[in-house]
C-alpha cells in the first residue's frame, strides 16, 4: 500500500513529516486531536502545502538527463588555432606594409584592384579608415610573421 506524506507544522513552527494512508486519515486523526507534534506535543498541527509523495519504495529510474558538455578549447588548442589562422592569413594576402591604409583606401575607391592585403596602420590611420567606412581587420600576427595585420 503506497502511503501519503504530508509535512506538518505545530502551532509553534515545529515542521515534521506526518505518513497517512489518505489526506481523509490525516484529516480524521487531524480533527480528534491524535497528532503531535514530536517535539513539544501540541496538538495543533497543521499540514503544509506540498506534493505528495507516493510509493516510495518503487525503483528509481537512473537519470539519463545528464548531458556531456564539450570541453572548452584549452589554451594550447587556442594557440594552434591561432597560429594556424597566423598562416593562413600570411598564405593569402599581400603584404603592403606601412602602405596598408593608402592601399584600403585606394580600393575602397576602386583606384586599386580589391584584393586581400595586410600591414600595419597606426592607431590613427585605423580610425581614419573607419571612419571613411572602410573595413578592416585585426589580427595580432605572431612575432616574426609578417607583424600586425590591420
Ligand atoms: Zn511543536
């Protein structure tokens, strides 16, 4: 037989289990003054708002809702990628140097072929070039690569 649960309080905050074979039991047993509280004894006991608990005793299902995170890249996977993108970038671009921002500019304005370049821009040429609406790219090149690419 599976029995009810009902967490119960005392008239002085006393909170303790009650087990009842129907909320009619506890209601009964309630009302001819058959429950006490097991700390102070009083029979004023209340049950508190709660779901039941039913057959206790049945098996538990394993809880397959347990999912596996991915690992996050460690930082030696972020170096490689790193690097990787480093090659990548030297591999197919043209290298203009100092005269990154005058080339972004000339293709912007179509004077120059569009092409993928990389060089070196001050911070103030950066924000020039932005603000002409002009996009570029950063990329913190590994030393001995090919410098900054802007
Ligand atoms: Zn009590």
């Amino acid at each position: 037989m599976s029995m009810k649960v009902f967490n119960l309080r005392c008239e002085h905050e006393h909170a303790f289990e009650g087990w009842f074979a129907s909320g009619e039991a506890f209601e009964s047993q309630s009302s001819s003054g058959l429950l006490e509280c097991p700390v102070c004894g009083s029979s004023e006991v209340q049950r508190m708002p709660s779901a039941p608990r039913l057959n206790l005793a049945a098996t538990t299902a394993p809880d397959k809702s347990t999912t596996q995170t991915a690992d996050p890249p460690s930082g030696t996977d972020l170096q490689q990628m790193w690097l990787k993108m480093a090659r990548y970038i030297r591999e197919n671009t043209e290298d203009v140097g100092e005269r990154f921002a005058e080339e972004a500019r000339r293709m912007h304005y179509a004077e120059a072929p569009e092409r993928a370049i990389r060089g070196e821009t001050s911070r103030e040429q950066a924000r020039e070039l932005a603000e002409e609406g002009i996009e570029v790219f950063a990329f913190p090149m590994p030393k001995g690569q090919g410098g900054p690419l802007q």
